[in-house]
C-alpha cells in the first residue's frame, strides 16, 4: 500500500509467540505519521499482541519471543533502551489504570520519571489536549481514583501526553466506558490528529470508522487487509473482510485464504 | 477453635496472676534472691531486643522480598524464593546455638579485641599511659576494664538472633505483597517511560504498604514469643533497665525468658514454681498476649488506612 | 514540551580521544572494590588496613571525574564531587579514630573496622552506583542494572551470617555424631559411686518422632475438617477463626507452653496412677516399681502441638479449596452432584497435595517445637511411650544449658549434634512439603492449574 505521508513507524516481518504459540505471524506494515491508524479484528487475532510489541511491553512476559524488525523514524527499536523507546511511544490501556495519586501527581508522573520538572505549563496543556482540563481545573490536588471511568481514562491519557510522545498507542481505550464517555474520548483522539501518529486497537467497528484515517484488519495474527478507512469500509478488497465489517462470523481459516 | 484457646488462657492467666502482682510490679529491680519482681527491666528488654531485631530483620527481609520478586531474570530469583523456603524451614532453637557461632566470629574480634588486662595496651584505645587505668575502675588484674563475657549477655547478640530468626518469616509475606500489587499499575508506569527502579520506588512498593506492614506486624509477635530462643544465651534474669544507646552490649532479657524463668524453675528443679514466682510468670505472658493484641489492632488500621489511600 | 534527560557524558564522536568509558569504569570498579573491602571488614579485622588505600584510590578516581567533565563538558559532576568529599572525611576519621573506641557510656569497645566497613560501603555504593550507569550509556535502563544490585548487599551479608551457622552445626555436630550416639538413650543410674550415666540421643530422637506421628493423628482431622468449613462456608464464624489463625500463629508458641504448664500446675495435686494425672503429666516407674509422676506426657505435649499444627494444616487445606477452578465447581453441582459428594470426589482429591503439604510443615512445627515443651518435657530417660515423659531433640538442646546437672554433664557436648538431627529433620520435612507441592501440582492437575 503505497501512503503518500512520511511513516513513522515500519514493521516488517513482525512475529510475536508466546511459548510455541503463534500470537502474531508476519505483518508488514507501514504506519503513516500524524494520522490515527485501526487495527480491527474478532477476539484473538493478536491485535493487542501486535500493540504491546511495537512499544515492547511484550518483554514483560518472559515466554515471549519477537522476531522481525520495526523501526521507529528509522530506527531499530530494538537496539534502543527499551524506557527510551517507551518515552517516544506512550500506550493508554483498555482499563483505565491512574495512579493512586492525586490528578496533578499522575500526569506529571511520567515526567518527573524522566528526571524533567513538572511544570504548571505541562500540567495544563496535557489536560486540555486530552479534553480533560474544564472538567478537572478545580480538582488538580484531589486523587485520580474520584474521578468517573471515562475521566480516568481521559487521564490517562493526559499522562501519556505529558511526556511528548510521537506515537500513542491505544488498546481498546474504550473498551469499560459508557456512550457518552466514548465519545467525549473519541473527541480527544481527534483531536491529537496531526501533531501525534495514533495507533488505536478497537472491536469497535464503527468507531474504527468515525476516528481513523487508516485501518488495518487482522485475523488469526495475520493483516489481512490495510488501507485508507473510507477505502476498507466501502470497497474492501477480500471478502472475509467485508464479511467482518457487516458483522458476519469469520473463521480463522479465512485469513489464509 | 483457635479463638477458644484464648478463651482459655485467659482464665488460667487471671487467677493466680491478679493477686500477687500490685506488689511493686514496676519497679525497676528485679532479683530473685531478694524476691524483688519488678517487671520494668524485662519490659525494656523485650522492647530493646524487638526493635533491634525488628530494625535488622526488615531491611534484609526486603530486600530478599524484592530479589525474589523483582529479579525476574535468570536464576537469582529463583534461587532467592527456593532459599526463603528453606531457611524458613530452620526451628528456632537452632538459631540459639548460632549464639555461639557468632560470638566467637563477630562479637568477641569487633567488641572485645584480643587482649587481656595484663597485655592491653593503652595506646589501642587511645588513652595514654598516665590515664590508664581509670581511676574510678577497681583494679582487678583478672578481669577486663570491660567484661567481654557480658557479650554473651548483650541485647545486640540476642537481636541479631532473633533477626535471623523472623527474616524467614516476613521475606515470604512480603514478597506476596509485592506480587499481589496489580501488573496493571506497573504496566501504566513502563509505558510512560519510568524505569523498573522508579517503578518500584514509587508505584509498586508503595502499593504493597499494606501488605509491608501486615508481614511487620507478625514478624514484631514473633520476635516477641521466639525471643525465648534468646534465653540460651542472655540467661533469664533482667537486672537493670539499661540504657537504650549506650548499653546494647549489657545484659538484658524479654518477657519470655524471664516468665519461663520463673515458672520454670530451671537448673534441675521438678519445674513447679511456688508463690510469687509463679503469679508473676502467668502475669508476663499475660502481658505479652495483651501486648500481642494491641499490635495486631494497630496493624489492622494502619493497614485500612493506608488501603483507603490507594483504593486497592 | 519535550523534555530530555540531562546527559553528563556526551556520547564520543568516532575519533576523539574520549576518557569517559575508562573513567566510569574505573568509578565503578573502585565503588565495587570499596564494597567488597566493607565487607571483608566485616569479616575480619585486618581488613580494615584496606580502607585507606582504597579511599584514596576512589579520592583520586573521583578528582579525575570532576577535572575531565570539566574540561569536556564545562559542568560540574556533583556526584563525583560527593564521591570524593566522602572518600576524604571518611579518611579522616578512620585516621584519627584510635584502634578500639572506649567510652564511658559504652560497656565494652568497639573496634575501628565496623567503622570502617560503614565508611567504605557508604563511598563505594553511590561510586559502583553511578560508575556502572556511565559505563553503560547513561540510559535509563542503565540506572536499574546499577541500582538493583544494592538490594543484594543485605541479602549477602545475611546469608553469609545463616552459612555460618550451617557450617558450625556440620563441622562440630556432625563431627561427634556417632552410631552410638544415636542409638543409646540418656540413662541415669545412682549407684554408691555418685551419678552414673550414659550419653545417648535416642530417647529424644524417638521422642521427636513420637511427637509428630501423636500431634499428626491428632491434628489432621480437626485441621482438614476446619480448612474445609472456612473455605466452603461463608459466614462470620469462618472470618473469626481464619483471623485468630494468622495471629494467633506467630506469638503463641509461648503461650500455649504457658497454658500446658497451667495444666500440669493443675494437676500435681492428683497422685500418679490417676488417669487425670497419668494424662497429663505422665508417669515412670523408678527401680522398686513405683510409680511418680512426670513432668508432661508426650500426649499432652501433643495435645497442645497439635494447636499449633491445625492452623497450619487448615490454611493449606483451605488453599487447596479455594483453588479449585470455578468451571469444575460448578460442573459438578450441574451435573447435579450432591455437596458432600462433590467435596469428596473432585474438591478433596485436588487439594490433596495442599493438604499434604500443610501435613509435613505442621510435623515441621511439632519438630522443632521448644517453646510448648518447655515445662513439661524431661530428659527422656524413662524411655518413649505417650504416657511417658515427653521429651525430643529440641528440647534436649534447651537441656543441654538448662537441664540438670548431670545432664550437662553428660550431654552438653553434643548440642550442636541434637541440633543438625533437628535440622535434618525438620529441613527434610520442609523441603519435602515443597517439592511435593509443586511437583504434584504440574502433574496431578495439568493445565488446568493455571500458571
């Protein structure tokens, strides 16, 4: 697939197992910068696998082995220092997971990780990019744990921000909030289109649809297909794709075929 | 039926201890020979000897804690958790013999040198000639100016003792607490660029407080009923309450050796106790069954609390 | 807003002559030898003539630190600056301070090497610490090779300490261990002469195995029974008792000792032939066929064991309970399986290995037990039998310093050899509860166990 934006991130070959099982086989893929990019797919088809191993969370787990290359603005991500690596790419999670801490302590929290200060200026200005700052400008000292799921996750955002990431993966960010909170968090992931590359994991395909530019549909560890959003959704090219994308059933076996 | 034990005791403990004991039970002195119990030296003692040992054994149990848990690479934590079963699995009454051990290898060479008062040399302490030897000291050519066989005695050989014996019991505990703390906190803190180090400073450890202070807890009640191992090697008899700072090298003893002195009647006796002997034994181990009570609530809310702050 | 870390060292461009790699690594190697020369303090006194060589050596490392990020980088290296301000005041001090410090308030001497060893450790922590950081790059992942070792320190030094002890009890205890030995018991004879006796450790060998196969039989059914109920049925009584267990666990070793002795206080008016006394104090029969009363039979000394061990095999089998997976419950009452038929069939057969488990560590326990026999054992002379006195190998330990006379007499050199009986025992138990605990979990229950 040919992108005409530069790419921030190149995968190639990536395969991910856990023990003698295959969680990922061989993706090849380029990640276009500054743009929100989907991975979509049924339970199981090693999506958030593939998340976890582009900022090498994936080493937490002692059975796994990664094999491939992905680099990162060119580079090998890994030869880098793994922290490093995860400076430059943040991950919120599926469940919104703020530190026991107050709002202002956990934003800052990567920051001060990093030996940088926290200053007020960052503080504001993570908050407002992640739509968080009206809600919570009052509450700045009060723990992060008062506040609702979709808050938390908004934080959680916020926090990632605050360290100035170039990528930002996400897995099923809005996978344990409600319609409304849904929403007011896809309005954040909007709104960090341009000045941050977004790479989000979601069984949601309709918020696949609303948020990203690009989409990627994997099955069984495998892309099956990788485009333009509006491309994927109206004239896909394999059938199990547009199987999926109308809710029909799809087997492992498809992905092969 | 755990709870009915205490029911029990109590009764037991109540009876012959009430009568006798209002008789200057606090005073300071304590000596069989002149049927003086004052309780207030062994209190110190087990006090002193608890927060010695406490104040060695919960450094070094953490730390095992977090080899075990943390070094997740290679052998080290493996080798470090098959260890703490095993040492774990040590009776106490072995440690007493440790006494002997130790006092030959560390007390003796880093306390007492190797001199004996005819061949001191002043010059060692630094004192001149003239000064030496003190004046207020009586001169007794077969002893030291200082009495190295009070190491035996001392409240820093018992600590050690006791030491070793909770490290055992709270490593274990500790490392669950660390293990239970969510791998999600953990995650979020990696994935925003902290290190394992920042991590575990800020995030892991101090979500396993509660858990910290629960294995605290039971490691001070065990200092306090196994201090009884200390009897080997400090003896039963508390005499004076020493002073905290200077006197770790003096002889003090807990409220287990001193309560199994009494009701015990060591050195061949039948093991029958008479009169007050008796009544202030039962009311020792009353005392340490109050003071156990009085640590496990304290430990409950410290740990509530500190639960409520981190939502866990 | 990016924000950066602070690098002190730039990295080289190829070709500069760059001293920065040597440097921290001389930085590290010097903290790593202050370390290990604190710890041979430690050990010996004569080390501590090794501390001002390599106070100096980390004086000169560090000045070295300070003058190069200088010249290079125009910043000044606070760390190196703390480094070497350490190194000279702990260089003093040990100067000045005389061999033994000797104070009026201090009841004894201490010698200059624990001195020694604080300042060493205290200079060479931070110097290993940063070195090793700046050897590898400065990245953040550096940081933690560098500072995670220190957690070793203390895991060392109290190793060291528990060796120590190891290697006393094999080279004294094993020494005087004999065949004989094991197999004569402690007997004491007054004969015209005086005290007669002869020396043996299998009384108390009997005695301790007498101990735990008693307080077992009488501990696993309560034991078992009580893990099931706290497990299987909710209630405020199950919290209570899983409560006083935990607590009740780590002090009252004394006090049950305390509550026997009670007893047998109790009963010393009763006469020996008496089944009340009998119970509880035990009885011999001295040369003329009378009977006297002991001090504390074996079967009250394992009646109060087993106060200790129920907790023990309770919480493993309660362990067991509760990690049955929730699919093969709930299999078996769809299934439409009774409770007890459940419990019998599925739920018990997987926690067997538990309850095995808490089976050997509770005998562990009633082993090395001391504090509960206290008042009520003996010296085992009068043979082996649950009316008998009680005695066993810890016990005879405490005797050996606290018995009678003649006991001491005969017996107080093979402390260290009761002890490594003890140990072997109480260790092969121990490590034996592990292994099957492990071993029997992989296989017994497959995958299904989970990780």
């Amino acid at each position: 697939m040919e992108l005409e934006m530069s790419n921030v991130i190149e995968v190639e070959k990536l395969q991910v197992s856990y023990g003698d099982q295959d969680a990922v086989q061989g993706i090849d893929m380029k990640i276009a910068g500054g743009k929100v990019t989907a991975i979509i797919g049924p339970s199981g088809c090693g999506k958030t696998t593939f998340l976890r191993s582009l900022n090498r969370l994936t080493e937490l787990n002692e059975k796994c082995r990664v094999h491939g290359s992905v680099t990162l603005d060119g580079e090998d991500i890994f030869a880098m220092d793994p922290v490093s690596l995860r400076r430059r790419i943040g991950m919120v999670f599926q469940k919104p997971n703020p530190f026991p801490m107050s709002v202002k302590d956990n934003v800052l929290y990567g920051v001060k990780a990093q030996g940088g200060r926290g200053t007020r200026a960052i503080l504001e200005e993570s908050l407002r990019k992640a739509v968080l700052w009206d809600e919570v400008k009052d509450r700045l000292f009060s723990s992060a744990l008062t506040l609702s799921g979709g808050q938390q996750q908004r934080l959680c955002i916020a926090r990632c921000l605050a360290v100035a990431p170039e990528v930002i993966l996400m897995d099923e960010p809005a996978g344990s909030l409600d319609p409304g909170a849904t929403l007011q968090l896809e309005a954040s992931i909007l709104a960090m289109k341009g000045a941050y590359t977004v790479v989000i994991v979601t069984h949601d395909v309709q918020e696949a649809r609303r948020v990203s530019d690009y989409t990627a549909f994997m099955l069984s560890g495998r892309v099956v297909e990788f485009g333009r959003t509006e491309d994927v959704f109206e004239s896909a090219a394999k059938e199990v794709t547009r199987d999926y994308l109308a809710g029909r059933l799809v087997t492992a076996a498809a992905a092969v075929a | 039926m755990a709870a009915m034990l205490v029911v029990n005791s109590l009764p037991a403990l109540d009876n012959p201890g009430l009568d006798q004991l209002t008789r200057g039970e606090f005073a300071s002195q304590f000596s069989t020979g002149e049927r003086i119990f004052g309780l207030l030296p062994t209190i110190s003692g087990t006090v002193l000897l608890t927060v010695v040992a406490v104040a060695l054994a919960l450094p070094v149990a953490l730390a095992m804690a977090i080899v075990a848990t943390e070094f997740t690479l290679g052998p080290v934590g493996r080798v470090m958790r098959a260890l703490l079963g095993v040492l774990g699995g040590i009776p106490p009454i072995v440690y007493a013999l440790l006494a002997v051990v130790l006092v030959e290898q560390f007390m003796i060479p880093k306390f007492a040198g190797d001199m004996t008062f005819a061949t001191f040399d002043p010059a060692k302490i630094g004192a001149s000639t003239e000064t030496w030897p003190p004046s207020d000291v009586p001169f007794n050519a077969g002893a030291y100016p200082w009495d190295p066989t009070g190491l035996n005695n001392s409240t820093l050989l018992g600590g050690i003792l006791v030491a070793m014996l909770i490290v055992p019991f709270m490593a274990p505990l500790m490392a669950d607490a660390i293990r239970n703390v969510p791998n999600s906190a953990r995650e979020a803190s990696l994935a925003v660029g902290a290190n394992r180090w920042f991590t575990l400073r800020h995030i892991t450890l101090p979500l396993a407080l509660p858990g910290i202070v629960a294995a605290v807890a039971l490691g001070i009640l065990k200092a306090m009923g196994d201090a009884l191992i200390v009897i080997f090697v400090i003896g039963w008899e508390a005499n004076g309450v020493p002073n905290p700072f200077f006197d770790v090298l003096e002889r003090t003893a807990p409220i287990t050796s001193t309560s199994a002195g009494l009701l015990g009647g060591f050195q061949g006796n039948s093991g029958v106790c008479t009169g007050a002997s008796c009544h202030v034994g039962y009311f020792g181990a009353l005392l340490l069954l109050i003071a156990a009570v009085v640590i496990v609530l304290v430990s409950t809310v410290l740990q509530a609390r500190l639960r409520k702050r981190t939502a866990l | 807003m990016r924000t950066t870390e602070a690098r002190t060292f730039a990295v080289p461009a190829a070709g500069r002559l760059s001293l920065e790699r040597p440097l921290s690594g001389a930085t590290a190697g010097g903290g790593l030898l202050a370390i290990a020369a604190g710890l041979a303090s430690l050990a010996d006194n004569g080390a501590e003539a090794l501390a001002l060589p390599v106070l100096a050596l980390m004086l000169m490392v560090s000045l070295g630190d300070i003058s190069y990020v200088w010249f290079e980088n125009r910043t000044f290296d606070r760390s190196a600056a703390a480094i070497a301000g350490a190194s000279i005041a702990g260089a003093l001090l040990l100067l000045v301070m005389p061999e033994y410090l000797y104070g009026r308030e201090i009841n004894g001497i201490i010698h200059r090497s624990l001195f020694a060893s604080a300042v060493l450790i205290a200079v060479g922590v931070p110097a290993s610490i940063t070195g090793v950081q700046r050897v590898l790059g400065g990245a953040p992942s550096a940081r933690d090779v560098a500072r995670y070792p220190i957690v070793l320190l203390p895991v060392i030094v109290a190793l060291a300490a528990y060796a120590l002890l190891m290697e006393r009890l094999v080279s004294d205890g094993a020494g005087k261990l004999s065949w004989d030995l094991l197999t004569t018991s402690y007997t004491e004879e007054v004969t015209d002469a005086g005290f007669v006796y002869e020396a043996g450790l299998r009384n108390h060998i009997l005695g301790t195995l007498m101990l735990i196969g008693l307080t077992s039989a009488i501990s696993i059914p309560p034991g078992v029974g009580a893990g099931i109920f706290v497990s299987e049925y909710r209630g405020p009584l199950a919290h209570i008792i899983r409560f006083s267990t935990t607590m009740l666990r780590a002090i009252s070793v004394f006090i049950i000792g305390v509550v026997a002795f009670s007893l047998v206080d109790a009963a010393s008016g009763s006469a020996p032939g008496d089944p009340i006394s009998d119970f509880i104090r035990g009885y011999y029969s001295d040369a003329n066929g009378f009977k006297h009363a002991a001090k504390g039979s074996f079967l009250l000394a394992a009646v109060f064991l087993s106060l200790l061990v129920i907790p023990v095999i309770a919480r493993s089998t309660e362990e067991g309970l509760r990690s049955v997976p929730r699919d093969i419950r709930e299999g078996s009452i769809a299934l439409g399986a009774t409770e007890g038929h459940g419990l019998r069939r599925i739920l018990l057969p997987w926690a067997m290995p538990n309850v095995i488990t808490g089976l050997l560590l509770g005998a562990a326990e009633a082993a090395g037990s001391v504090a509960v026999l206290l008042f009520i054992a003996g010296t085992g002379q009068y043979g082996v039998g649950p009316l008998k006195e009680a005695t066993s190998l810890s016990f005879v330990i405490f005797e050996t310093k606290y018995g009678p006379k003649p006991f001491q007499d005969a017996m107080g050199s093979y402390e260290f050899s009761a002890a490594l009986l003890l140990l072997i025992i109480t260790l092969g138990l121990t490590v034996g509860a592990l292994v099957i605990k492990q071993r029997f979990i992989t296989r017994y229950r497959g995958s299904l166990a989970g990780d």
